[in-house]
C-alpha cells in the first residue's frame, strides 16, 4: 500500500462537537469496511468483528465487479413474473427457485411479487438510483484522495441485445435514463464492436446494445481489502476471525455485542452482516425482509487481450456480466433461490460458461476457471436498509441485492454521516427499516 494518500480526518471541530463515539460495525465485506473507514475518517473510535480471517471473504469475494448506477432497478417490475416462467424453463436460464419448507422463502417470494407494478417499480427505483449515483461519486472521490487501485476501470458497460424484441424494448429504460439524466448510447451491431471489438469474433448473433459510459468496474474483494488497510490506519480495529452470538440492550438501547472473543461494548453498532443480518437483530423482534439471492461466477485468466473483454458485456439472454479486471475476466450471473445453500452446482458453471464462450470463444482461459458462489441479501422491493431502527444505537446497513459493489462507498458514508449526528449529502428518507411498517 505504499504510495497511498491517506484522507484527511476531521481537524476543524473538537471532539465534543463531533460527538466522537466507540462504534462497533458487524460485517467485513465491502458494506462493512466502508461503513468502518468512514466512520474512522470522521474521528470515531471503530471496532469492526468479522468471522472470516479476512475482509471481503464471502458474498463480496467474486461478484461480477461492475459499478453500475444507471442499471440500480430493482427486480420487481412490470412483466417480471411472466420472464421468471420463461427464465425457468430456459436451458441455461438466469433464474432457479429451489423450493423449501421456509417461510421465509415463500413470504420474501410473495411479496417480491406485490412489488412487480408500474407504480411500485417507479417507486423503488426512484429511491434506488440516488444512493447509487452518490456511490459512484464516493467512490471517485475516494480513489482521487487515497489513489486506491483495485483493478478498476472507467470505460462504461455494455447491455448487448441477441434479439431484435430486446433492442426494441429499450424504449421505456432509456426514457428513464434520460428523465434522470444518465448519458448513454444505443448502439447498433458496428456501434456495438466498435467499443467492444472481441465481440466481432463472437459466435452468437447480436443486434446491437445499450451503453452506459460512465460506469465502471473493478475488483470489490480487492478494493475492500486495501480499504480495511487504510481503515486500520486511521484507527479502525479488525476482529477478524471472531463470532458473533448475540446483539445486547436494555429493551430501548444498544448496549454490547457479545462474542466469541467476549463482550464488546460500544456507544453505538451497525449491523451490515448481509443475509445474515435479519437473524442477529430478530431476537429485538425486528422483522426485516431480506433473502438470500445465490449468485454464481467463474473467474479465469485473460487468454488474449484482442479477444477478451475491454470493460463489462452484460448478456441480455442469459443474464450474464462479463467483466474485464485487469489480466482476469470475472463471469458473473444467476439468481437461484435456494435459501442458505452454498453448494456449487455444475449446471450454473455450465449456464456462465456458455454465455462467455459464444461472446467471448477465444478470450478466457476457461480450463483455469475458478467456480464460485454468494450470497446476495435481496428486499423484495429492491432498494437497501440503510439507517436507525427502533433500538437507539443501533442501525442498519443491508439488503443491497446484487448492487452491493455499486452502492457501497454511498452507503457506508450515509450511515456513517446518520450515525454521526449530520445529515446525509443524498436523500435517502425511503431507505429506511420504517417503509416496511
């Protein structure tokens, strides 16, 4: 990490002022080491308590690695339940629903559908594209003072079309983009190769593809990695391989965290344990409605730079994001409602290899592929859980879905801004626990 700037902390006010506090925050992924480093940068005293051995090690470990604010909608929409038919029925379709005796499952699945309106989807996407574009100009913001690298690039992403129904139902989300003002470009086949020119040896037909330039990519387990560091510069203790076993208070407040390695006290927590985050806090009888959403990636050395990737392809039929990160392409793709199932399926393997292979046949050293899977913690309406709860002292940071990448930085400073006392640079009075009551 030589080399690196590391941010200035708050100098102008005194601690006091400040209202200076001992946080604990629950999580080592990419939510959670955010939330650490920009709770720290703001002169906190920061515990962060992680069960794996290091940051970044689970859901944030090999996600598809794209940044991507203009895509921020949530899956619920208008048409959606008639694609999940086809989706299911498809070979190697994006979507598999592996029912259980849960619940949870059936409840969460139910109420994803009273999401599925125009009004609701107009609703939830209004709330999800700020934080999202906060996020990205975090992010920014934070490369620019720290100079962190994490294998990143600025060259936008591809929607790529195989079917001419596809290009032609752009209509509405490019009305959307332009009513929010993301720049974008609809590109027909040439237009297409033109920024992604390995596609002209594609061995699937294609008929153009919605750009958006200014998103990005990168490497989250990498980013988060290097951010734990800098965070553990500005004072932020990693309790790394250390179980939680329970949220402590007195009924009204927070008070401690007990924990394999003993009882922490703390002035304040975040919780930002993903999927696992309803489960710590439902003993305070807060139901929170976030599911497990398994995601699936291979990730392969790049075999020839003319034939690999430039940025991110996104595979409009098979839901696939095929990302460029550095001298490696991530594969990344399927929602399988499975619960809390970890098991790598050979049929998911197969469904990434087959979109990668007909765009990109000569790009990857496929035979070097390593498989992997996560867990994404999905709100059936789509936008994060950011905030308090009704325990003083205690807040939340979750349910991000497969945008956790895309809207980390955001989140981690708007928490980090509640928890401080400030009010938040975005608007984010509909992420809270509350729209659910």
């Amino acid at each position: 990490m030589s080399g690196l700037r590391m941010p200035p902390t708050f100098h102008a006010q005194s601690k006091a002022e400040l209202n200076i506090m001992k946080i604990l925050v629950l999580g080592g992924g990419v939510i959670g080491v955010t939330t650490a480093y920009y709770l720290a940068a703001a002169g906190h005293e920061v515990e962060l308590i992680e069960r794996q051995p290091n940051a970044g090690a689970e859901t944030s470990y090999a996600n598809a690695g794209q940044i991507s604010p203009g895509y921020a909608s949530p899956w619920a929409g208008p048409g959606v339940p008639l694609k999940a038919i086809k989706w299911l029925t498809m070979q190697h379709g994006p979507l598999a629903i592996r029912p259980r005796l849960d619940v949870k499952q059936w409840t969460w699945l139910l109420r994803m559908l009273g999401n599925c309106t125009s009004a609701r989807y107009a609703v939830n996407k209004s709330r999800m594209v700020p934080i999202a574009e906060y996020s990205r100009d975090c992010l920014r913001d934070l490369r620019a003072t720290t100079g962190i690298s994490y294998d990143e690039r600025s060259l936008g992403t591809l929607q790529l079309f195989r079917t001419r129904e596809q290009l032609d139902g752009i209509a509405k989300d490019v009305e959307v983009l332009r009513e929010i003002g993301v720049p974008y470009e609809a590109l027909d086949r040439k237009g297409c190769i033109a920024v992604e020119p390995a596609l002209e040896r594609a061995n699937a037909d294609f008929v153009g593809g919605l750009r958006l330039p200014d998103d990005e990519t990168g490497d989250c387990r990498l980013f988060t990695m290097r951010l734990a560091e800098m965070a553990e510069g500005l004072g932020v203790r990693f309790s790394y391989g250390t179980t939680i076993h329970d949220i402590i208070t007195d009924g009204r407040a927070f008070k401690s965290v007990a924990t394999s390695l003993g009882p922490r006290t703390a002035d304040a927590c975040v919780v930002a344990l993903g999927s696992y985050t309803p489960a710590a806090i439902r003993h305070l009888g807060m139901k929170l409605p976030v599911y497990p959403v398994k995601g699936y990636s291979l990730t392969m050395p790049v075999a020839s730079d003319e034939m690999a990737p430039v940025s991110t392809v996104m595979d409009e039929t098979f839901k696939t994001a095929i990302t460029r990160l550095g001298d490696r392409i991530r594969v990344g793709g399927t929602a399988e409602i499975a619960g809390f199932d970890l098991s790598l399926r050979e049929g998911r393997r197969a469904a990434l290899m087959h979109s990668f292979t007909a765009l990109y046949p000569h790009g990857g050293k496929t035979e070097e592929a390593e498989f992997w899977c996560g867990l994404r913690p999905m709100t059936p309406d789509g936008p994060p859980i950011l905030g308090t709860t009704p325990v003083k002292g205690l807040y939340l940071n979750t349910g991000h879905g497969t945008l956790g990448w895309t809207m980390a930085c955001g989140s981690g400073k708007v928490v980090a801004d509640i928890v401080s006392g400030r009010k938040p640079d975005v608007d984010v009075s509909g992420l809270n626990l509350s729209r659910y009551q």
